[in-house]
C-alpha cells in the first residue's frame, strides 16, 4: 500500500525545540511520508542558529523528513516590534514557498503556535492539493495573544477576533488541548458541525529519564530545590514564584531554593524583581539549556513549580510544562487555574494554588516543606503514572493519526 503523505505547516522546527519535531518523528516510524514546511531557526534568543542565515538553507532532508524553509525577520532581542515582525513575516514568505511545492498530499496539517495567522499558508496548501486541513491549536488566538499583550481597545480586540475566527473557520479539522478549549471554539466557529477533537500535548519520552550529575548535585546540597524549567515569559509569571519563595522563606521554610533553567523575554524582569526582594540567596538562574539535558535537573531537585499567570484565557488548557513535568516523576507545586489545577488535584500528585496567589503558593512550598521523603516519593511516582495515562508520546501520537487519516 502506498504511504499516506502528510505536509506539515510550523514555523518551528527542528533544531528549534518544539515538539512537532518528536510528533513528526513519530509519523516516520509509523510508515508515513512527511514533508515540512517551516521558518529559519532563531527561537528563542533570536539569533540564527548554526548554519542557518536569512538566505538559508531553503531546502534540507532530516531523518527522513523533507523540509522546506522559508524566510523570516528573526525575533532579534525579543522586542516588541521584533516579534510582531517575525509573527507577520514567515506566513507571507510561507505562503508563497507554498507554490513552489511540487508533492502531492493526503493531507495537511497546522501545528499552530503563536501566531494565528501561521494557518495562512496552510490554508493555500490545504486547497492547493485539495486535501482536508487540520488545525492543531496550541496557542489559542487571540487568547493568547492578550495573555501577553495587554490591548484594551474594543477595535484592536475585535480585529483580533475576527482574523483568527477566519483562520479556524477555513480549517476542516481542528485539535483542542482540552474540553473547555473545544467548547470556547464551536462557539467561534461558523460551522457548528465542524469537527473539533480534545488531544492534549504529550511530553517528549526524554523526561522520564534520570540523570545523574555529581557536580550539580554537590552545587546544591543542603537545599530543598524547586524547578522551574523553560521559556522565561509573561505568561509563565516567575516573577510570583519569586515571591512565593520569599514569602515561604521568611515564614521558617529555611532551606528553600528557586532553580530557573531556561531564559527568554522576561529575563531582566526576573533579574529585578531577584535583586528587589534580595532573593540572591534564594534563587539562582542557571541559564537556557538544550531540552535532552532538562533531566540532569529534574533528577537534582525535590518538586518541580508550573505556574501561569492569572488570566482567564491561560485556564483553558493542560499547559505542556505540566505533561514534562509529570513525566519526570517529581511533586508537582502548581500556580495554576482551570484545566491545569484540575489535572494536578485528579492526579494527587502536589499542590495547585491559584494563578497570580503568591500567598497561596508559598502556603504549597510550607506544607511541602513538612513532608517526608517517602511521600515525596509517591507524589513523584502518581505524576508519572498520570504522565502515562493521559501524555506519553504513544498514546497522542495514535490519536492524532486517527484524526488526520481516518476520522
């Protein structure tokens, strides 16, 4: 039988750290042929990556995946004029790449993260090959986008409403991270019989696993460490994990230290708000490393804090950093509302305190400071079985072949 052929639209791919590269892998190993189309790599510091430039490459093959790049203006610095540039850049060089494809495809799929308008050249590749096109909604748009960008103007709002409803009402399928996502999108959509299905972001297989590191180990002996591990941005409020940490700090939680593993846009506000609270002590910030080395870390440390701001379109979802965080068998102490509490109280796996609370979190960070190691140990052991049950690779990878081939 001839294999099914499936184009893949994002921005980001391989070697940006997405996890489109561990779903598109998974298509490989599963008899499928898939091309990509994606950006120039320069996420997230904005710089190019090695051997890439504007010019290119325009063309590579990766592990058995043909991938087709187009231009972008890279995110240099991160400002905000940067990344509107980037955002309204590769749709428009996409969408024209578009036509210089030559396959044919069975089908298309958008891994749509921020922004929406990435759907664009989708949507030409989709009605080009006349195959049907599903939308992945990774970052819901605008949500998203006002978790980030405070606009308060009625006209901008409605814009933004408007532009990304065009974009999931042109798509034939659409992916929601969860039920409460899927209920706010049929409402968007014209269409009401469009078919919208609840997969969940799985966490690459790589954070199960366990590292062992003498010299980190020794770095921080004699501390109860807490994790956080990604992209340093307004939506993920570290700035309130700070001051949790102070709070529990100054409430007799002695041995209490904050280790952020990553770097982003938000890195000189949690440089400040460190050097406000003279939290020196108390935090340190080790810098970005590459995704495969995130375990060295998660098999140091004694819980792991996911946190999201407090913000009515951030309770939609599952965040993906809760799935990794999971699979990586630590407590789990959350800042966190909607969907994301809901799956830390269902699995018994920590705490989960309110989005923007830093009370409430350093109330979680002392009560974990009471407990023993043996129930540590279980909390650890619940996240994984959970992990298993509702994000392993296996499990969302089968789903999303259901829903791309044969739904």
């Amino acid at each position: 039988m001839e294999k099914q052929k499936l184009l893949v639209v994002s921005q980001h791919y391989y070697p940006e750290n997405f996890r489109i590269n561990d779903i598109v892998a998974g298509f490989i190993e599963d008899g499928y042929s898939v091309d990509v189309l994606c950006g120039m790599p320069n996420y997230p510091e904005g710089e190019w990556f090695p051997g890439y430039s504007s010019r290119g490459p325009k063309y590579e093959e990766i592990n058995g995946v043909r991938v087709f790049r187009s231009g972008e203006i890279r995110r240099k610095g991160n400002t905000s004029l940067r990344i509107f540039l980037n955002y309204i850049s590769w749709p428009i060089t996409a969408f024209f790449r578009v036509g210089r494809l030559k396959e044919n495809y069975n089908a298309v799929l958008c891994y749509q993260t921020s922004p929406v308008i990435m759907c664009f050249p989708a949507i030409r590749a989709a009605r080009k090959y006349k195959v049907p096109l599903t939308t992945y909604v990774l970052d819901p748009w605008p949500e998203n986008l006002y978790s980030v960008l405070s606009i308060k103007s009625k006209l901008l709002r409605n814009i933004a409403l408007s532009v990304s409803n065009w974009h999931y009402d042109k798509s034939d399928k659409l992916i929601a991270l969860s039920e409460s996502l899927k209920e706010r999108l049929q409402l968007r959509v014209k269409d009401k019989e469009k078919p919208i299905f609840v997969v969940p972001q799985h966490a690459e297989d790589f954070y199960a696993s366990q590292i062992s590191d003498r010299e980190l180990s020794a770095a921080f002996a004699g501390k109860t460490v807490i994790l956080f591990a990604g992209n340093f941005s307004p939506a993920q409020n570290i700035e309130g994990v700070i001051e949790a940490v102070s709070i529990a700090y100054a409430k007799g939680f002695s041995d209490i230290h904050l280790l952020l593993v990553g770097s982003g846009m938000s890195q000189t506000s949690i440089e400040d708000k460190v050097r406000e609270l003279n939290a020196e002590n108390l935090v340190t910030l080790y810098g970005r490393v590459e995704a495969q080395e995130i375990p060295r870390f998660t098999t140091l440390v004694d819980a792991i804090v996911v946190p999201l701001a407090a913000h009515d379109d951030l309770k939609l979802a599952v965040p993906a950093k809760l799935a990794s965080s999971m699979a990586a068998g630590k407590p789990i102490i959350a800042s966190l509302d909607g969907e994301g509490a809901q799956a830390v109280i269902a699995a018994d796996c920590g705490y989960a305190a309110p989005s923007g609370d830093q009370d409430a979190l350093a109330h979680c960070f002392l009560t974990f400071s009471k407990l023993g190691k043996q129930s540590r140990k279980e909390m650890g052991l619940k996240a994984s079985k959970y992990y298993e049950a509702h994000f392993s690779k296996e499990k969302i990878l089968k789903t999303l072949e259901q829903v791309l081939f044969r739904v």
